[in-house]
C-alpha cells in the first residue's frame, strides 16, 4: 500500500456525561457510524481509531466492530478511566481481549503544547505506563490531544520512546510514518462522507495546504 486513510471516531449515540465545549461537534449517531464503518469493511488501506475512552467505544462500537470482522485502535484518557460515562479498567480490558489495540490519548486531555515538565511526565510517560499495566502489553502509541503540537511535544515523544504518533491533520498517510494525519468523524456526515474520504482525492490546494500546515507544526514552538 503507498498510502492509508486514519479515521478518528468520539463519542457514539446518546451521551452519557457532560461534554467538553465543542466535544459535540465530534459526536455522530449510531447510524452515521454504522455507515463508516460499513465502508471500510474489506479496506486494508483504512484505520479506525478512538479518541477520549468513551463508555460507547465498549457498549456501541466493539460488537459492531466484531460483526464485521474489524479491529481498531483505541486511544484511551488514562487518568480519566472509571468517570461517569468513560471506559473503566474493565472496559479497557474488555477491548484487548477481543483483539483491540489500546493507546494512550495521555491523563487529562490537556493541550500538549502547554505543559510544564510535570505535566508532561505524567500525560506522556505516565498514561502510557499505566495503560501497559493495565493491559499487560507495552503502550507506545499516542494520539496528541486536539491535535495540538509542535517541535517540542514531537521531542518529548520521540524521547518517551513513542513509536507512532496520530494527529488530526487530515488527509492520506504513509503506512509507516512515525507522524499519523487522522480524519475526524463528525456530527454532519452523510452517507457520502466516508467513501469520499477514503477513496476520493482532495483538490491540489487542500493537499498543499495540509503539507504546509503539518511542516509549520512540526517546526514551531
């Protein structure tokens, strides 16, 4: 394969807790869902991802997952596990034993770009520490909050030993790049959203402007 397509997913259905400002422009229905992942089936060029550690990543997506054969990685919040509406030890659990993949999406979902030393320490090595011992497996993927990073955060992770990093730039990505672009499900797809996403090409200027927006990333700061 020259190139994949990330797919990022939230939260799934009714909500079941206070949503963050903005959180619910990420939310999509059970349907909307549905019909994304239906258009992966049978894709090897297409990733499903989870962000947050939602309670719904268990009790919607898993079973639908399994129906259709599929698996995907979940990027799980690891000081937030067991609060009302998220994943617990169990449902983390849970995911790894049906054939899941657990990351970490670090402690609090704070802006990874303004962290002091502690904080950093504790949302990078920290989460991921604590996400390999309740998973019995090493974690060493990330997903970076908000997508929010620079040259600083990419050289804290590279010298946490993370050996992939998901953002949420948009677009195709190369099967192995250490840095992810990850497109977002969000609240207003329709049913053309994930086949234009995964087999569609954007016009010259969108990819223009998504490689110069993840070179200024990776240089600011």
């Amino acid at each position: 394969m020259d190139s994949v397509v990330n797919l990022t997913v939230h939260g799934i259905g009714p909500t079941s807790r206070e949503l963050d400002p903005g959180e619910d422009a990420t939310w999509v229905s059970v349907e909307q869902f549905e019909r994304v992942l239906d258009a992966a089936v049978g894709r090897q060029d297409v990733r499903i991802t989870f962000d947050d550690g939602n309670a719904s990543d268990v009790e919607i997506a898993l079973p639908r997952l399994l129906d259709r054969g599929l698996t995907a990685e979940f990027f799980v919040l690891a000081g937030l596990l067991g609060e009302p509406g998220r994943l617990d030890a169990d449902g983390v659990r849970e995911l790894v034993a049906a054939g899941m993949r657990v990351g970490s999406h670090g402690w609090a979902h704070r802006d990874w770009r303004r962290l002091d030393g502690e904080q950093a320490e504790e949302e990078i090595a920290d989460a991921n520490r604590l996400l390999g011992e309740l998973t019995g497996r090493l974690v060493s993927r990330v997903a970076i909050p908000f997508g929010s990073y620079d040259r600083r955060v990419l050289g804290r992770l590279r010298r946490a030993a993370v050996t992939r990093a998901y953002t949420s730039d948009g677009g195709r990505a190369r099967p192995g790049s250490w840095l992810q672009p990850r497109n977002s499900l969000r609240h207003d797809i329709d049913g053309t959203w994930a086949p234009r996403i995964i087999d569609g090409t954007p016009p010259l200027p969108l990819r223009v402007r998504r490689v110069a927006a993840r070179a200024f990333k990776r240089v600011r700061g």
